[in-house]
C-alpha cells in the first residue's frame, strides 16, 4: 500500500476498504412489534489518501431538509474520485423519522443525550451508538437541522468560531450568516469538541417542510466543505460567499395574545424599533406590535398566524454591517433559487 491509499474503515461491524462504496444498517432499537429497526448509513471510502467527513441529518427526527441535502449528495458523481473517506447518516433518529416527530419514543431530544451509554435509556443508546460508530472516527462531522414545527431558520451557520479549523469550515461553507453558537450540554456538537473534532450545525429551513433554497444551498456548503479539507479538488472557477459572522442574536417575544399579521420576511434587514409583526383581537382592534431591538437581519421567525403573550416571535441577528449581511442574504437566495440550479 503506498504513501497515498486511504485506510478502511468499520461501521456496525462492517469494514470498507478503499475504492469502495457501501451502504451499512445499524441497528437500533426495535419498534415495539420486535420489527428490527435499523439507521441508515452510507459509506464512500475514496482510493486516495485523505480525512473522515461525517455528514449526518435529521436528529431530530422531523427536520428532514437535510435527509434531501444527503440524498441529493450521495447522487453526485464526483464522489467517485474523493480523497479520504464520506460517511452520510441522512436519519440519525429513525424512531422520531417514523413518526414525524422532533423527538424519541421516551420524548427525549436526542442532541440533548449526548454521550450518552449504551444501557441508559433509548435515546442514551442511540446517542452513545452514533458516537462510537460514526462520530469518534471522523475528522470534522457537519449536522444538518431546520427550524421546529411551524418556525423557519434563514440558512445559517452555527459553531465553535472560537476555535480556528472551525471558522475555517464555516466560511468555507458559503451560508450568508455564521453564528458563534453557545455549546448546550449534551448536544452532538459539545462531544464533537470534546473530541476534538471541527464541526458545523447546518439550521435552515422549518419542519416537515422541504425547502428548496436551504437545500441547494447545503448540497453546495457540504461541497464547499469537502473541497476545502481536501476531501475533492478545488473548483475551477467559483465565487465564494464571503459570510459575515452576527455579533449577537436574540429572540422578539410577542408582547400580548392574538391574531399575527405579519410585516417582516424571513431574511429581511430590519432597523431598531422597526415593526415585525401587528397581533390584534379576533374583531380586528390592534393590541400590540412586535418591533425589532436592534438593526440586524430576520435569520428565524414563527410561521403561525396566532401567538400567546410570550410566544418566540422572531429571531433577530446583528452584525457590525447590515448592509453587507443585507447583500449577502439576497445573493445567496438568488445564488439558490430553483431555476438557477440543477438538483
């Protein structure tokens, strides 16, 4: 073997050697009927010399823009001649896939369980299998989310921008917005630190829902990505997205219970003070107004036409440039755009 073959590499029991493409059922645990239930992972382990990628989707068993990034992925012939190894998990949280839902059977959220262990509780044990089979063997990991049930995220970028192979990542990714996110213990990024992997969180788009533009625009990022550590050759002639990191972000909460009439898109700059939102009664009389707090850019906002007092209504980024995050945005959606891209 020379200087510049790949190794193999074992999943679920499973070894694949260089120039090999498998696919691997892992099992989880069993539906309650004893049907054997399994995650799906796909394997592409290049001939050539080169890091683990793990690119994984739909921890969150409703958010399944990222189950389309992954298919659409897997599609691409240049992953024919990548250097190192492409280890796609397009369902991580097949229980809460089956059942549309966000979580577990055990209503637990799965990137709260991280580590977990594999005789803790049914989230515990899928935790603890996705690390050990998938996630201590990579180099960098990408996640892929969208926003929850009736709530959409603008795509953004979300990691550790402290640590500078990350920021590397991010920017090359090519979302408009990275954001120096907090790490929540338990999730899958806080491990993925812990083990010293570079990692990204992928947020755009809601629930449910299939989003066109978030999904080219994270077929492309995960590519950008690849080129970027080596894993495909550069591009021959491609403009990068430089994105503009948010300084802060916070959410605008709905001051009264009502009736939602909305005045601000996703995505949209908006200036301090700026009405977002009008909620009134059902007879029509205006109760209050949800104005934005600071300049910034609308990266998240609920998606139903009614609020309790309280509610999250919009998510609000500021950036030492609205503009330049204005003319980002707007060139990234149209970079996107339906007509603009072959699947």
């Amino acid at each position: 073997m020379s200087n510049n073959s790949n190794k193999a590499i074992t999943i679920g029991g499973v070894s694949i050697e260089p120039g090999q493409r498998t696919n691997v059922d892992l099992p989880v645990a069993d539906l309650f009927t004893g049907t054997s239930l399994s995650m799906p992972i796909s394997v592409v382990c290049g001939r050539k010399k080169g890091p683990v990628l793990f690119v994984s989707a739909a921890i969150h068993g409703d958010e399944l823009n990222g189950v389309e990034i992954i298919r659409r992925l897997l599609k691409r012939k240049v992953l024919n001649s990548i250097a190192g190894t492409l280890v796609a998990v397009p369902i991580v949280n097949v229980h809460g896939f089956l059942n549309q839902s966000r979580y577990l059977p055990d209503r637990r959220d799965l990137n709260r369980c991280f580590p977990g262990s594999p005789s803790g509780s049914i989230a515990g044990r899928l935790a603890n299998t996705f690390l050990a089979e998938i996630v201590s063997k990579a180099d960098y990991g990408l996640d892929l989310h969208t926003g929850a049930i009736n709530r959409s995220n603008f795509p953004q970028i979300r990691a550790n921008l402290d640590d500078e192979k990350t920021l590397a990542l991010a920017k090359a990714f090519g979302a408009p917005v990275i954001i120096n996110a907090n790490l929540k213990d338990g999730s899958l990024r806080s491990c993925a630190v812990d083990l010293g992997i570079p990692m990204l969180l992928y947020e755009a788009g809601e629930a449910l829902r299939f989003d066109e533009i978030s999904i080219r625009g994270g077929l492309r990022g995960i590519t950008n990505v690849m080129r970027s550590i080596g894993m495909l050759p550069e591009a021959k002639s491609s403009k990068a997205l430089n994105p503009v990191e948010a300084r802060s972000t916070s959410w605008v909460r709905a001051p009264t219970s009502g009736i939602v009439s909305w005045k601000a898109k996703l995505g949209a700059s908006v200036s301090k003070d700026q009405i977002l939102a009008i909620i009134s009664n059902p007879i029509g009389e205006q109760e209050g107004v949800v104005t934005a707090l600071f300049d910034g850019i609308v990266i998240g906002r609920s998606n139903i036409p009614l609020a309790h007092e309280g509610d999250a209504m919009a998510h609000i980024a500021a950036f030492k440039s609205v503009s330049k995050a204005e003319g980002l945005v707007e060139e990234f959606a149209t970079t996107h755009e339906p007509d603009s891209l072959d699947n």
